[in-house]
C-alpha cells in the first residue's frame, strides 16, 4: 500500500539532527553534543504547578486558544520583554511547541507554487512543511555574511510568488541574531509589500550581547512570531509554544490549530502560566552559565584552528570543517563519533549550504565541554 501514500510526504525525510542522534544514541561512553536541548531542569516552581493542575483534576480540553489566563501572561510577557502589543482574546494561540506554531501558520498562509525565502544553512523544521503546502522553499546563501539575514541577503530573492520571509533569530544552528537596526530596514523594506514574516524567536531569552528585538515592534500587521518555553524554561517536553498575529491572520490559524490538536495540554498549560509569570526571569541563571560555555567553548575551538563564528544568543556554535580534512560533514562526524565518541550534527543537517559544517551545542556541563573537546582536539591531530 505504500504507493497510495501522499508523494509530497514520501519526498521529505525524518530530521538530519535526529537521525544522526538516533544513529549514536546507542553508544557506551558517548560525549553528545547534537540534541538542542538544555540540561537544566525544569524549574521546581513549574514542576509543582503542573502536579497540582493533576491533583486538582484540571485533566480537561481548554479554550482552543488557550487559557485565558495563560494568553494573558503570555502577551503580558512579550509586552514587558520585548515591547510587544497583542491582546489575549484574539491575537495568541497556545500551541504544542514552537513546531505547532511554525506547522499551522505555514498551513494557513501557503499555497501551491508560492515562495518562501530562508537563510542558509536553517534549521531544518520549516522546509518538510513548506514542500507540503506545495509551496516552494528559496534559500539564500548568508555563510559569507557572517551568517547574518539581513536585508541586502533578502532583496535579491524576493519574486511576485513570495508569500513569506523565515526570520529566525537568534538562529539555529549558528547562534547568530539580528540587531534592531536590521530588523527595522527589512520591515522598512517589506511595509508595502504583500509578504509575511515568520518570526522564529524560540531563542529570544537566550541572547547574550544584546537585548532580544522583534521584527513584530516594527511590522505587527504582517508578522507572524513563534515562541514558547522549550528553551527558555528548559519545558521541551511540556510542549508548550505561543504564536503572536494580528487578529485577522489568527482567527484562520485557530482554525487549522483546532483540527490539528484541539488545544495545548492543559496540565502543561498551569505549568505554563507559572512559568511565564513567577518564573519571569528564570531564563537568567542559565543563560549566564551559557555565556560562561560559551566563552570556554570559543576559545577552545579557535585554538584548535577552527573558524567559527561567535553567536550572540541560543547555544550552537556552527563550524567550519577546515579544508585540509578531505570529508564532507557526515563522514567527518561519522568519522568523529566512530574514532572519538563525541557526537556532532552534519551540517547538511541544515540544508546543502550547512554542507562543510558542524553544528556544537553547548547545552552540557563543563566537564562534559572539556571532556569533549579534549577528544575532538586529539582527534584533529591526524590531519594535520
């Protein structure tokens, strides 16, 4: 029967990242620096809030949207963060994780033959869905601009068929992000044009070097933002993610949003509300212990010879595999992890202009950096 299956569906593939994770998992004394995800736990505070939405049996379906009390914190939080105005009755949707998010606005605002324009190398979330509206992705090669997508990168790509700008920032898997000078001459740019924006700010409490800005501040009317808690809150498996619109773009996704989940898990709701109001800032604590991993990891890498570009927010750093290794990037981490066991992302993970890298999270220990990059130094001592 597998030839009745949707083509559009058999084309794509399962995740470069998880693939490879899956491929190592299995390995004894393994040094993992691949899965996005953070090592701290979800705060005290937040666990004891989803147990007690159990103990009081707050087991049923919520509002589509969401809790009202939840979209409240939640546009309460984006409005004290980042400036942002959204109003909680209708212009945000509490949705299962910023891969929700990302999945019912591209269903609402895409169709056959129109165009998406993403940087490249991109997390590789948005392109399966893109292809499976139909829809075409057009990305635009930013390896030589320092990883940056700004507006001079975008202007050559934009057609009559562009439907939409991915804007992820700060991104995976580079860590770089944009400056408010940036973001307002793309909305200066696009403000009479007939494109949205998708604003991936999944990362937005993890910046480093400067405060988080939204392209929504300057251009709400045509920006959709994703966000949640996975990163911020170290809530992955809470799967609980917000999407900002106008009111006149929300109340069609809620539509897709509906038939696709009903709603948000509503235990991982409470736990939610918790941590967006007296958890406001617990994205503090561990983003200076990620500026500390940071600096630690930077050093180590640009002492061993590599060329990397410092990221200012999340938690990659995306390297470049120096040329005298004759390897594309999955023989090199399959070579790495085989010879060394440490554990890197391909970076045709990230779309073929990710070929030539490697994606590094930071999102571990100290000890288990050192521990890591002490193998990989060892390791690169063969090629040269």
């Amino acid at each position: 029967m597998e030839h009745l299956i949707n083509q559009k569906v058999k084309t794509i593939e399962i995740s470069g990242i998880r693939k490879f994770f899956n491929m190592v998992a299995h390995m004894d004394d393994l040094i993992s620096f691949t899965i996005g995800q953070p090592d701290f736990p979800t705060p005290e505070h937040v666990k004891n809030a989803g147990i007690a939405a159990i103990d009081n049996n707050f087991t049923s379906y919520t509002h589509n949207a969401g809790t009202i009390e939840l979209r409240a914190a939640a546009c309460d939080f984006v409005a004290k963060k980042y400036g942002l105005d959204y109003t909680p009755e209708t212009e945000v949707i509490v949705t299962m994780g910023a891969s929700e998010a990302i999945d019912i606005a591209f269903r609402t605002i895409l169709a056959e033959g129109l165009e998406v324009i993403l940087p490249g190398p991109i997390y590789p979330g948005y392109e399966p869905i893109i292809h499976m509206m139909g829809a075409v992705p057009v990305h635009v090669d930013i390896r030589e601009n320092q990883f940056r997508f700004t507006l001079e990168m975008i202007k050559p790509y934009i057609t009559d068929k562009t439907r939409c700008i991915v804007l992820p920032y700060p991104s995976n898997p580079t860590g770089v992000s944009l400056t408010k000078e940036e973001l307002k001459e793309i909305a200066d740019f696009l403000k009479d044009k007939e494109i949205f924006i998708l604003a991936d700010e999944i990362y937005s409490e993890l910046t480093f070097d400067q405060k988080h800005a939204s392209i929504a501040s300057y251009l709400k009317e045509k920006t959709i933002v994703i966000n949640g808690l996975s990163k911020s809150h170290s809530m992955t498996g809470w799967r609980i993610g917000f999407l900002f619109a106008p009111e006149n773009i929300t109340k069609h996704i809620l539509k897709v949003h509906q038939y696709n989940v009903s709603c948000a898990n509503s235990i991982a709701q409470k736990a939610a509300y918790e941590a967006l109001t007296a958890g406001f800032d617990d994205a503090l604590a561990m983003k200076m212990e990620y500026i500390k991993r940071r600096e630690y990891v930077y050093n180590r890498l640009t002492s061993m010879g590599f060329y990397v570009v410092k990221p200012d927010g999340a938690f990659y750093f995306f390297v470049k595999i120096p040329k005298s290794i004759p390897l594309n990037s999955f023989d090199f981490a399959l070579k790495l992890v085989n010879e060394t066991k440490v554990a890197v992302v391909p970076g045709s993970a990230f779309s073929d202009y990710g070929e030539g890298y490697f994606r590094l999270s930071f999102a571990c220990s100290m000890e288990t950096l050192e521990i890591g990059l002490n193998r990989l130094e060892h390791y690169l001592k063969k090629w040269f």
